[in-house]
C-alpha cells in the first residue's frame, strides 16, 4: 500500500513538473514582460531594475526552479494587465466554474445512466433506438452550436432562462455560489445543459456498453437461473458492475469538462474562469494563462487520485488486494 | 376405493419425476437457414437421481439445460416437445412465470465458479437475497438458512464465511457456495453443466461427492452434464449419451459402462484406458462430430462409424429398449444393409 501511494505521488509530481515546465516555456516565450509591464518612456536603468527584481537575467534552469517553487505556494504573481495577485484572481472565478461543472456532471449521470441501462435491456424497442441515434447527434454538434441553438430557443423565443451572466450571488466568504437565489438556479440551467450534453452521451454510451457486456457474465446467468427478477437483475445486479467506469469516466472528465466550460462560459458570458482565460488570451496577460493551465493540470491530477481510492471503496476485490 | 377420479388419475407424489422432458427440439434460426440444435430429445429423472449426461463438446447438452431452465438465448428456441419439472409444465410459461419456478423449483450450476458469483456482494447477501425471494423469510430467518446451507455444502466457518466477498473464496470453495446458492430455496431439480470442469483434479472428487450426498439427502434430482466418463461413472445413477444433438443411448450406468450397446458409447467407452483415469475429451474415436449445418443424413454418426451400412445414411435410427437400455442404432434394429 505505501509502495503504492509512493508511486502514485512520485507519478503526479512528474505530471505537475511537465506541465509547470510547459507553463514555463510559455511564459518566457511570449515576450519579454518588462516591455508589457512598463511603458515606452521607460528608461533603461529602470528597464534593468525590473529585469533584476524579476530575475529575468538569472539561467533558464534557475528560473524555471524559482517559477515552481513560486508556484508550491500558490505565488504565480501578478497580473501584467491590472496587476491583482493572479491566485486571487482565478480564485475569485473558481466557484463559478466549479458550480457550472458540478451541475453538468450531475445533469449528466442523472439522464446519462438511465438512458444507457433503458437502451442496453430494451434494446429493440423504438425509443431505445431514437435515444440511439440523438446520442449520435449529441457527439457530433460542437458545443458552441449547441449553447447558441438553446440561448435563441429558451432565451430569445421562449424568454424562459436568461442568455447570460450568473444571476445573483451569494457570498458565503470563502466562497460565492449562484445557487442559492432564484436567478442564480435559473442562470446556471442554460449553460450546465450546453456543457453536459456531450457528457451525457458520453455516459449514456459508457453505461449502455458496459450493461450489455455485464448481462452477458455468467454471475447474471446464474442469478437468473435462481429466479432472480428482471428489474433486480437490471438494477442491483449489473448495473452496480456498471459503476467502475461511470465513476472514472465521471471523474477524469470533470477536468476535461473544467477545460471544455472555457467554450460554455464564452458562449453565455459565464464569469469562471475560463472566460478569464480567454480575456487573458486576447490581452496577452500570460501569469493568469500559466497559472490556468497549472491549476488546471493539478485539478486533473488530484482526480485522478481520488478516482484510485473511490475504486477500493466501490469494489472490495481492491480493498483487500493492496492492504 | 375412496379416491375421487382425479386422485385416483395423479400419479402417486414420489413418483412425478423432478424433470420429464420428451421430444424436445431447439432450434436457431439463423439468416442461412434453420439449425436444429437439439432434435427430439427425451429424458427423466425421478426425485434423489442423478442423470448423467454426456457427449462430445457441441452435442447439445448445455443447450438441453438451458431450454429447461427457459434461459436459452435468443434466436434459440424450443421448436417442439414438453418439459414438466416436478410434474408442471413449464416450457409453455411467460418469462414473468418462469422467474417464479426457477430458484424455487429448479436451479442450475454453471462450469466457472469464478465468474458465477457477484463479485460485489457478499456471499450472505446473496443467498439472503435468494431465499428470500422464494420463501418471503424475515433477514434473521433467512439469515439462519443462509447459514445451515453454508454448513450443509461443507464449508468451514460459515458465520465468517457469510461476511466475505466471492473473491475471498477459493475456487472449490466458490463452487461449494454456488451449490448451496442453487439449493437456497430448495428445488426439485438442478442442471449441473460441467460443475467441475474448471477446478482442480484434486477439487473434482470432492465436489462431486457432495452433489451425491445432497442429492441423497434432500431428494433434489441432478442433471449432470459432463464430458467426463469417469465423473458418471462415480456419481450417476443413469447415463443418457448424446450426439449431435440426439440421444443415442440412455440407461443404468453399469449397463452402459460395461455394455455398451451404440457404437459412439463403445467407442467412449474404449477411450477410457480405465474408469478411474479421467479423459479430458472424447476425441480418441477417429474423425469429429459434425457441425449442426454440415449434420449427415440418417444417423449423424455414420461418417465416423465403424459398422455404418446403407441403411444408416438413408434413415434416422430410433431409440428403442435394448435389455434395460435404450439404443439409437440399426444394428440392434434389424440391421444395417
Ligand atoms: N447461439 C447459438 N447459435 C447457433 N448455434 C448455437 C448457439 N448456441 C449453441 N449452438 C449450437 O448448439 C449445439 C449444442 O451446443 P451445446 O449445447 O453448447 O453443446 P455442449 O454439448 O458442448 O454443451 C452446438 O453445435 C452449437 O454450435
Ligand atoms: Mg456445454
């Protein structure tokens, strides 16, 4: 078990170094900051100040280290644009996006499970087939479409959600959520549903997949030749079997669907902090584009860690197997 | 006499079979015609018996227990015949109706106790869950039998053993618990398909000496299929061979081990240097059996047999009672020319 969270670490610390070096490249490749930090009467003695203070003229290698330490402690610096503290900055917008991916993740398992065991067991019936082929449709429209199609249905038309923003929020001090006002919950509906259509998809095909290859083991064979019914069959037996990978799946993709809401939070002029990323795309504020990039990879990192201990806990065969 | 008619026409309660099935046929229908699986096959089996039945891979005998059991897979399906389980006829049921009378009435073993159990479930909760599905127990009651069943299939420390996960279990271990699965709601018959096909030598014996005991003890009647002669020999009390999805020969082991009347059984037999030496398969008889859309006419083990004449291409040789046997051949029915 130790051998097995020493490598567990030792893999997510050199995943974390690839991506900072990466961030790093970035950073130093873009330009040199003090020409976007200061303006053009700058003179070349305070030119040379900020090069020093900053320790542009210190060797790569020893940047680079000073970058990552920087960054352990969650320094990524300030922001060349309105220079805040970036940390604070992403921090700010965190909740946002978290909220807005929360909800998609649970719109998605919540109609993406039973649509995968209904079209798995009633597999020659017309609304299996016609869940089938809108799941088809589901993967293939890019996300942005599909934001646009729903703000001119349920916005424009309808006028039944609003086309963008959040809604009032509450500020709950170390965190501001949307989800407690009514124009919070109707905000976020919009948004959540254009991000998590392709992960429905993605669920319902994932489950449907599975169900079919677990109704075919011996261990649902044998439960039925004890009379065990359908439905007990179907929804305690296989699709319990069913999980391990909905949990994985469900897991690793909350950091796919984190970089996927950049798209979503474009579209309905979402405050998280992707918006925040494309804006500092487009002015070029590169601390707040490392430091996305960073703290999305360690997000990755750290589900993917929790996805390793979820399994010992749904599956006893892992419980026993590293103890 | 009191007996009122109706009485009086039942057959008295120890003598309904635990299974009758006569003339049954599965088919599968496939784009390229219709492949007959099981052709017009007939066996019984009385309360406390154990049926052998034997035959090279692809005879038809899984087919045979699962069209029993009402699990066969589509496109198969039963195209003729009847099959009674404890005198009730139950290849006419719904699904809905059969999901009642398996478990209860009859159950099954399958070859791989490995992949047989949810590997989720404790080995308690899922015979709680059996038995309390047929008997409507309350958890401590059913809890108690989960327990006894453990015991009874001899498996050490079963108050331990209920909170343990399949994988916890060795796999003669599991095969034991798959056993006092299949018995949780006492059944009158249970397929037993190659029940211990996948253990170890050393496993086999014991296995199959607890299916004689339970069978003796509780009357339940076996099926048990297997393509080990040596297995028959030592636990069954009647032996039914099939080929190519026929019956060839039926009766009392001893009469088919030591006279054999088919030429497939002699030649089974003759692949057995001794009884106790187990064989794994039956291919020690030249040539091997046809494929079901390849099957020759007449007697489907003509191409292979050493006394085929004339007449064993042309026609489909009947069962017929040779002594206390029964035998598909021409030669005991006037011949082969
Ligand atoms: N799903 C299926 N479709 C077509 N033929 C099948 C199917 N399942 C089994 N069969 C055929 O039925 C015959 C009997 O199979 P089976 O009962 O499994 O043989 P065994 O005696 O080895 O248990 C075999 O020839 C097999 O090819
Ligand atoms: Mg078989």
């Amino acid at each position: 078990m130790l051998a097995f969270i020493i490598k567990r670490l030792a893999n997510a610390v050199f995943v974390m170094l690839s991506v900072t070096f990466l961030a790093f490249v970035i950073f130093t490749a873009v330009g040199d900051p003090v020409d976007q930090m200061l303006n053009e009467q700058a003179t070349q003695a305070q030119r040379d100040d900020l090069r020093e203070r900053l320790g542009l003229d210190d060797p790569f290698l020893v940047q680079y280290a000073k970058f990552v330490g920087r960054a352990a402690q969650g320094d990524f610096g300030i922001s060349f644009r309105n220079q805040q503290d970036v940390l604070t900055m992403i921090g700010e917008r965190f909740p946002a996006t978290f909220e807005l991916v929360l909800v998609a993740t649970l719109i998605s398992l919540v109609v993406g499970v039973p649509m995968g065991v209904i079209t798995a067991i009633r597999r020659q019936t017309w609304y299996a087939e016609a869940m089938q082929f809108t799941s088809i449709i589901g993967v293939s429209l890019p996300s942005f479409v599909v934001g646009i199609g729903l703000i001119l249905v349920f916005s424009v038309w309808l006028g039944w959600f609003p086309a963008f923003g959040r809604g009032e929020t509450v500020d709950l001090g170390w965190w501001t959520t949307g989800l407690l006002t009514p124009s919070g919950r109707m905000s976020i509906i919009l948004p959540a549903l254009s991000l998590s259509l392709f992960q429905i998809t993605l669920v319902m095909r994932l489950v449907r997949a599975e169900m079919l290859e677990v109704l075919r083991s011996d261990f649902i064979k044998f439960a039925r030749s004890r009379g065990i019914p359908a439905r007990s069959i179907h929804f305690r037996h296989a699709l319990r079997n069913c999980l391990m990978p909905v949990v994985t799946m469900t897991a690793m993709q909350i950091g796919g669907l984190i970089a996927f809401a950049l798209v979503t939070e474009t579209v309905f002029q979402w405050p998280g902090m992707g918006l925040l990323f494309i804006q500092a795309v487009t002015f070029v504020d590169v601390p707040i584009m490392a430091a996305y990039l960073c703290i999305v990879a360690l997000i990755f990192v750290a589900l993917n860690a929790i996805v390793d201990m979820t399994y010992a806990v749904i599956d006893p065969r892992l419980k026993g197997a590293d103890a | 006499m009191m007996a009122q008619p109706i009485a009086a026409s039942k057959e008295p309660e120890a003598a309904t079979p635990a299974l009758d099935v006569s003339g049954l046929s599965v088919e599968f229908p496939s784009r390229r015609g219709t492949l007959l699986a099981i052709d017009d096959v007939s066996m019984q089996i009385a309360p406390g018996e154990i049926l052998g039945v034997v035959g090279e891979s692809g005879a038809g005998k899984s087919i045979t227990g699962l069209a029993v059991l009402g699990l066969l897979e589509s496109p198969g399906r039963i195209s003729g015949g009847a099959i009674h389980v404890g005198g009730r006829r139950v290849d006419t049921l719904s699904e809905k109706e059969l999901t009642k009378v398996r478990g209860r009435e009859m159950g099954a073993i399958f070859q791989d106790p490995l992949t047989a159990l949810n590997p989720l479930f404790t080995v308690g909760k899922q015979l709680v869950e059996t038995i309390r599905l047929h008997s409507g127990m309350s958890k401590e009651a059913a809890n108690d039998r989960a327990l006894a069943l453990l015991q009874s299939v001899g498996i050490p420390a079963p108050r331990e053993r209920l909170r343990q996960y399949p994988h916890q279990f060795s796999g003669g271990m599991r095969q034991r618990v798959v056993i006092a699965l299949a018995l949780a709601a006492g059944p009158r018959l249970i397929i037993a398909d190659e029940p211990t096909t996948a253990l170890d030598v050393s496993i086999q014996a014991q296995i199959t000496a607890l299916l004689r005991k339970l069978c003796d003890e509780t009357g339940v009647g076996i099926m048990l299929v297997t393509h080990d002669m040596g297995v028959i020999a030592e636990t069954a009390d009647r032996v039914c061979v099939m080929y190519s999805g026929r019956v060839v020969e039926s009766g009392p082991v001893a009469e088919v081990i030591h006279n054999p009347q088919h030429p497939y059984t002699k030649g089974l037999m003759a692949a057995i240097p001794s009884l106790h030496d187990r064989v794994e398969t039956l291919a020690q008889i030249d040539g091997s059996m046809p494929r079901l859309n390849a099957r020759p006419t007449g007697c489907a083990f003509h191409p292979r047999c050493p006394h085929a004449g004339p007449k064993c291409s042309a026609a489909t040789p009947p069962l017929v009672s040779v002594g206390v046997t029964r035998s598909a051949c021409w030669l005991q029915q006037g011949g082969t020319q």
